[in-house]
C-alpha cells in the first residue's frame, strides 16, 4: 500500500465513512452513500486483500449509482489485475464520461499492460494539453502510473516537466524521490529527503523513505535510526513499524521484531501479511511450532490469487521440514511451484535439496542440488547457496569442499568467508577458524552477526576474533590495540 493511501484510509473521515457502511452491513439495514466513498471502502478492503468485500461495496454502489465513473473504474482495474483485459475494456468501454482524469488514467493503463506504451505516453499526453486545470495533479499522476509499471524513464520525463512548469507543486520533491529510489540512486535520494526535512522536520513519509534507502544500501541500523525519529511522530504508523521489525530482524533483533509483529496484527488483524511475516521472524527463533501456528493464520487471509502466496507455501515446506514432516513439506512445496506457474523451478530443486538434506537423504539431495546448478544462468551463486544449505543443515563436510570451489573458481570468492569460518569452527579446526572468522566482518557485518551473535553476545562484530583468539590462547592478539 502507498503511504499517501494508507494515510488517507487512516483519515477521520474516511474510518467514520468505513464504520458508517460496516455498522449497517452487519445489521442488514438499508444504506446511502456517495459513490466515491463505497468505491474508496472498496479499494481499502483489496488493500486488506478482502476482496468478496470489497465486491459487496462495489455492487451496493452501482445499485445506488448506476453507470457511475468510480465503481466502474474500479471494475474494470479489478479484471485488468486479473490478467483478464478483455473484460477490463469493454468495462472501460462503457463508461459514460471518457474525459475524466481516472478513466484516461484506467485507458494508460491498459495500453501499457497491452505492451503498447509508447502509445499510452503519446496518449496521456494528448489529454494533458485538452487540460484546462489542475495539470500539475494530472502529470504527478501520470508520472506514478508509469512508475508502478518500471517505465522510469518516462517518468523521469514527466518529473521533469512537473518540475518545470510547476516548480512548486507540493508532491514533487517525493516523485523524484521515488524516481531516484527505483532507480537505485539511494545516496541521492536521501540527500533530497534530508533537504526536506530540513524544511519540514515532522514528515514522517520523509523519515520512513530515508529508512528505506538505507535498507536498500544493505545499512539496517541506520535503518532503525531513522525509523525512530517517524515513529516518535506517529508511533501507530502501520508503514513505519513495518520498516522497524524488517530492520530489527536483518539485525538479528528477532524478539523485538517479533513484538512489532504482534502489533502489527493486533492493529489490522485481516491482513495475512503480517502474519506470515511474523512466522518467517519465529523461524528465525528457532520457534518452529509457533512459527506454523502463526502461518495457518496467515494463510486464513492470505487469497490463493495473491502475487506471493507462493512464498508463503514455500515458508510452510521450510517450516514442516524443519519440524522434520517431510511429507508435508513436499506437498506444501509442490503447491508453491504451482502457484508460481513453475517460474520458481530452480528455487523448488534448491529447497527439495533442502528438504532431503534435513532428513538425512543426502544422495537424494545431491541429484536435487546437480539439477539446479546444471538449469542456473549464475552457477557460481548457485554453488554458493548450495554450500549455504550444507552449512544450514549440519553438513560441514561437504559444505566446506563445495565453499573451496566457490573460492578457487570466483575472483569475489570472499563471500563464502563467513561460512568458511563457520564451518571449520563446528569441526573444531582453530587454526582456519580464526583465518578466517578475522576476515569475515570485511565480507559481509550482517552474515558475521548472524552466524556467531550467540557465540558473542553483547560484542560487536568486528570483535568476534578479538574474543575467538582469547579463547584459543588465553590473551587477545599482540597486534589488537
């Protein structure tokens, strides 16, 4: 959900109308409202993926409000999402008003899902110039819709046309915000944020954008810092807290991240999102029989059409097979590459590998992991992930041997060194432990942390050798100041 969305369905206003039209669905009494308002109900529930809901709202505002622009739309963008264009434009066909902005927007729409956006680009810009008003809305909009589409580029174009002839529209410093953070400029995306704050230091979108810039760059506590300041602001902002929980977890945080979680699904406790969230985050603990507690609600509101229910069915084979149910995890693993229409196949023969590997069929596991390397366009990343799983499921051995090939055959081998160092510590070799464990905090802090915090609690990571050598030779090394 965009945040301009979310803050417009947390509105007074908007709860007031939501709570006037639910009041009355459950009593079964007799309802008006505007149809603007019953469609905006019904978009707010297919953000909460409730969508026979939000069917309901749409029905009662066409019986109220035959041939209305709004529930049309809204129609005709629902078949669009299902892939059924057809349908989507004889609906837009038979909208009364073809000038209005939301229809001309709902016609660029379907050109560009038609692969026509050439074409939707000459077309929105035509309508612009009919425009008599409002043309700054109209190309912040225009702009969006081909942002949500990856078409930066002309977005890029738009922006800068915004910028141009309405330097001081109040929305552009975040369209180009969201310009740069697509196309990976984070640096100077948060270097306009920081610009605005300077201006505006209670923008909690500002805040959350920066927080998210940082996680792009891979930087989970600057991450946090940020997010604190948008949460100091407004400490129930659903958007924020996500940030916060998806930080605390890369920080290996995962009891705090658990919590927000918990908040999460107290605060909207129909979107199977958080849930599933929150069981990846108790797999993360170890906690494996509430972590699938956790994922049977998830997957109460999670819609089989739903664009990631497939890594939900893909979480539960990780899950049963970690409770050792391998049944249960072939199955559930079998249904996620149906979902997915098998564009995940490779991923499925990594994690059947997975699988066979945690149920001590190795011979199986390997004729998995030979498949998967033998179909990948990157083997040598898909020889380091299957090294990973050996490592994941106790197989030092072979994980080592397979870490020595990742090295010897990638000039950027110094990603397998954490694991190197993980792997010669739980084979008791000291002396490579420690060659290698001092090199890790340089490859990667974040993997460092993860694969020895609970040797090292409270101690940074880039003093995990510092400590390691201590335990080996009763003394810190003679070079440590």
């Amino acid at each position: 959900m965009r945040e301009e969305d979310e803050a417009y369905f947390n509105d007074s206003e908007f709860q007031e109308n939501l709570r006037k039209y639910e009041l009355a669905d459950k009593s079964g009494e007799p309802i008006y409202m505007d149809a603007e308002d019953l469609t905006d109900i019904a978009e707010y529930y297919m953000t909460q993926n409730r969508e026979e809901e939000a069917n309901k709202a749409i029905s009662l505002a066409l019986s109220l409000h035959p041939n209305s622009v709004d529930p049309l739309i809204f129609l005709a963008r629902q078949q669009m999402f299902h892939d059924n264009l057809e349908e989507a434009t004889r609906i837009a066909d038979s909208i009364p008003d073809q000038n209005d902005r939301e229809t001309i927007f709902l016609w660029t729409e379907l050109m560009i899902r038609s692969d026509e956006t050439e074409e939707a680009c000459k077309f929105i810009t035509s309508k612009m110039e009919e425009l008599d008003g409002e043309k700054d809305m109209f190309l912040y909009d225009a702009a969006c819709i081909f942002m949500d589409y990856q078409e930066y580029e002309i977005a890029e174009e738009l922006a800068q046309r915004l910028e141009k002839d309405f330097p001081g529209y109040g929305k552009l410093s975040k369209l180009k915000t969201d310009i740069l953070m697509a196309t990976e400029k984070y640096d100077q995306a948060i270097e306009l944020l920081q610009a605005v704050l300077d201006e505006q230091p209670y923008n909690t979108m500002a805040w959350n954008k920066i927080a998210e810039a940082h996680i792009e760059k891979g930087d989970f506590a600057a991450a946090l810092d940020s997010i604190e300041y948008s949460l100091a602001i407004n400490p129930e902002h659903t958007r924020a807290l996500m940030i916060k929980a998806h930080s605390l977890f890369h920080l290996n945080q995962l009891e705090q991240s658990h919590d927000i979680y918990l908040k999460l699904e107290e605060m909207h406790p129909e979107n199977g999102r958080f849930y599933y969230l929150d069981s990846v985050t108790l797999s993360g603990m170890e906690k494996y029989d509430e972590a699938r507690e956790m994922l049977d609600k998830a997957q109460k509101y999670f819609p089989e059409d739903d664009e990631e229910i497939s890594q939900v069915y893909l979480h539960k084979a990780f899950l049963e097979s970690r409770r050792h149910n391998i049944d249960e995890a072939v199955q559930a693993l079998k249904k996620a590459v149906t979902l997915s229409q098998g564009q995940q196949r490779m991923e499925f023969q990594l994690m059947m590998g997975e699988i066979l590997l945690e149920n001590n069929r190795e011979r199986e596991a390997a004729e998995y992991f030979e498949a998967a390397y033998n179909e990948s366009e990157n083997k040598q990343q898909t020889l380091l992930t299957i090294a990973i799983l050996y490592t994941d499921t106790m197989h030092y051995g072979t994980a080592l041997s397979l870490l020595l090939s990742y090295i010897e055959e990638n000039k950027d081998g110094v990603l397998a060194f954490p694991y190197m160092a993980y792997c010669y510590k739980k084979i008791h070799d000291q002396e490579n432990y420690l060659k290698y464990l001092r090199k890790s905090v340089e490859v990667s802090r974040e993997i460092t942390e993860y694969l020895f915090s609970e040797d090292y609690p409270s101690i940074q990571p880039e003093e995990y050798y510092l400590y390691a050598f201590k335990d080996a030779y009763g003394r810190f090394p003679e070079d440590w100041e």
